[in-house]
C-alpha cells in the first residue's frame, strides 16, 4: 500500500532516517519552436507513466542522481536546473523521498524499451498532466511551470 505525503522543500541525506528510500529525478524540458515539451516516461513494471527518477546510489549526491536517472530513463543528457520540490511517499512500510529538478534537454537519444521503460513520450504541459498517473508529480510539474513562467 502506498500512502502520500507532501511536495515541499529539500531534504538532506543527514535528516533523512537509514531505513528512508532516497531518490532523484528530474522535470525535463526540450524547448522547440512554439512551446516546451516534457519528458514523461512509461514504467514497465508499474505500468503507469511518470517523471524520470531512482535511488541513489551510495555515496551519489541527489544532483548527480536525479542526472544519471534522467539519462538512464530517457536517453538524453540534461542541464541541471532550478530545485523544483520532493514527494515522499510509502512504500511496503519504508518512507521514500524523491527530490526533482527542472532539467534542460541538451542531446536526445532515443531509447530501446527495456524491463525498466516501455517509452519516452515529449509532451506539452497540459497533455503530460492528464496522462501522469501520480498526484504529486503533477504538483511537481505544475510548480515547475510556475517557477518558468
């Protein structure tokens, strides 16, 4: 079962309990002619459609995570951007925190689908929101749209 907790403000690793999931993501932006796009992704094993994120690996800042993930998950290499909020939910009993940046398409690759992701779909804003199947990263990207507006 899966409880959901807040959006708020950053988390550091020293705060956060040793049995709580850490994790980073990424709000990706490809700005093409007319208006911006993200990147959502389609979870195999979930079978749901989301933003770009996973664990950190030992001793990896949420920064360099949240890149690696994105480019993992994606394809595509990122510019870190502006912090744009954390999620926390539970899972199984174990608290998991995710920290999300804003992120700036700098090369895309297309990606084979695998176990992990089925797809990589760029869309406008208010198409990606219908389809996220998570409420609190919608509230990730709706805060990620005010912040860029």
């Amino acid at each position: 079962m899966i409880s959901h907790h807040e959006v708020g403000g950053p988390m550091s690793k020293s705060t956060a309990k040793k049995r709580t999931i850490l994790a980073a993501g990424g709000v990706l932006w490809s700005a093409g002619p007319g208006e911006r796009t993200l990147a959502l992704v389609h979870r195999t094993k979930h079978a749901d459609w989301a933003l770009p994120k996973g664990k950190l690996k030992r001793g990896e800042t949420f920064e360099r995570a949240a890149l690696r993930e994105v480019r993992e998950e994606t394809g595509c290499d990122a510019t870190l951007g502006l912090y744009a909020g954390l999620v926390s939910y539970t899972v199984r009993g174990t608290v998991k925190v995710v920290l999300f940046w804003n992120m700036d398409l700098r090369r895309a690759r297309r990606i084979r689908p695998n176990a992990e992701i089925a797809e990589v779909l760029w869309l406008k804003p208010e198409k990606a929101l219908r389809l996220m199947s998570h409420p609190l990263e919608r509230k990730i990207v709706r805060r990620a749209l005010r912040m860029l507006a």
